[in-house]
C-alpha cells in the first residue's frame, strides 16, 4: 500500500516551497498523463500533410485546456501543502453562514442552469458562525462543484444549513464502495459522467484540511438500496 510523501514541518522558504510542488507533480504521474495525451492526438494527425483548420483549432484548444489544468494543480498542490506544515494562520472571524451559501449558489447557478441541474438551498434567514469565511467558502464551493460533475441532467443539488454547518446532496450514481475510503486521499479521482475524465484529485484533500485546522472534519456519505444513490457531503466544525 503506497504512503503519501511526508511534508516538513517548517517550508517557510519560497524555493522549498516549489521544490516540494515540482516533486508532488513528479510522484502523481499527471504532467506525464496529460502530455502523453496531447502527443497521443498529435500521432492522430500525423497521416495527414497539413491540419485542416477544425484540427488546429482542436488540438490548439486542447493544449490550452491541459495547460489550465496543469496550473489549477499546482496552485492547489501550493495551497494544501500551505495548510498541511502550517504556514497558513487561520484567520478567525465571525461571519453569516446562510449568506456564504447563499453566495456559493449563486457562483455556481450559470454552471448548473447549463447542465440542466437544479441548486436549491434551505437555510434560514441568517446563522452566525466563527471561522475563516475564505477557506469556508473555497471548501463548500469544491463540493458544490463535485456535485455537479456527478449529478444527472434534470437532477437536483441540495445545500442545507444545519447547526453544525452545510450539507451538500447530490442526486448522482453515488461513490462506488471501493473508493468510499480514497476519495480525500491526495490525487485520487473518479471519471466524470458527462466527460469521461479525472478532476486534479485534489479538492477533497483541501476541503479536509479546511476542516481540520478549524478543528471540525469532512462527512461523506454515499450509497443506497436504489439508484441513484447519491451523495451527502457535509463541512462540521
């Protein structure tokens, strides 16, 4: 059974700091498994003396896509490896929960409008809590996303307010049993349903640290006796 690399404890150094990047991206495999791809459809072209314009603009638009994700990995390898030695200081502060939610939908209603999902949130009118309302807001924006990617067409996204913080439900396949105990480890991912590929594999492991330094935790719950079994994903703290 493979083991995370462990982290120092002080990466107070910038150059330390990308050292340990540059090596995480080497030990996942996912610049290998992007480039291979982008040569992969390169070698698809190659039978043919020049791209026709629909060819170029695929493959050019492909190049881009891989390099965006590229760098959305890096930036969430930087900002988990920030929480997991330490560096980053909660900064604690008391904020209005059902408006944070209210917010996140909002962010995510255009997305949802065009995969033909519903986003409905049941909060009440205000509920003061204390915490870091950024990384509150980062951690429940990666499980609205999740739940988008795994949710049917004509499916609905739930987020509910509780006392002791949100819960998000999706109307999706649910987390085959296999992977209920992977899925916040660090670059672990399932295929998406519409598109057939892997996120980063990382925003599970961010939202988890989230709730551990706000000394809380991650609750997922995933499966039923009839599909779809969807999931339940809740930040406690």
């Amino acid at each position: 059974m493979s083991q995370k690399p462990m982290l120092p404890k002080n990466t107070n150094s910038l150059g330390l700091k990308l050292g340990i990047l540059f090596f995480l991206l080497l030990l996942s495999g996912i610049p290998r498994l992007y480039v291979g791809g982008l040569i992969s459809e390169r070698r698809d072209y190659e039978n043919t003396a020049l791209l026709s314009v629909t060819q170029g603009a695929r493959l050019l638009d492909n190049v881009r896509s891989e390099a965006r994700r590229l760098q959305d990995i890096a930036e969430k390898l930087l900002e988990l490896a920030s929480l997991e030695t330490g560096d980053r200081v909660l900064q604690d502060e008391d904020f209005d929960l059902a408006l944070l939610v209210d917010e996140v939908a909002d962010a995510f209603a255009t997305q949802a409008r065009t995969l033909g999902v519903t986003i409905t949130v049941e909060s009440p009118e205000s509920l003061p809590r204390r915490g870091e309302r950024f990384l509150i807001w980062r951690a429940l924006a990666n499980l609205v996303q999740n739940a988008l990617d795994f949710s049917p067409t004509g499916g609905r996204v739930t987020l509910r307010v509780t006392e002791r913080g949100v819960e998000v439900t999706d109307e999706g396949p649910g987390i085959p049993e296999f992977a209920q105990m992977r899925v916040t480890e660090r670059f672990f991912s399932m295929e998406r349903p519409r598109t057939g590929r892997k996120s980063s594999g990382l925003g599970l492991s961010f939202v988890q640290e989230v709730m551990r330094i706000h000394r809380g935790e991650l609750r997922i719950e995933s499966g039923g006796k009839e599909p779809p079994s969807g999931t339940k994903s809740a930040l406690n703290w």
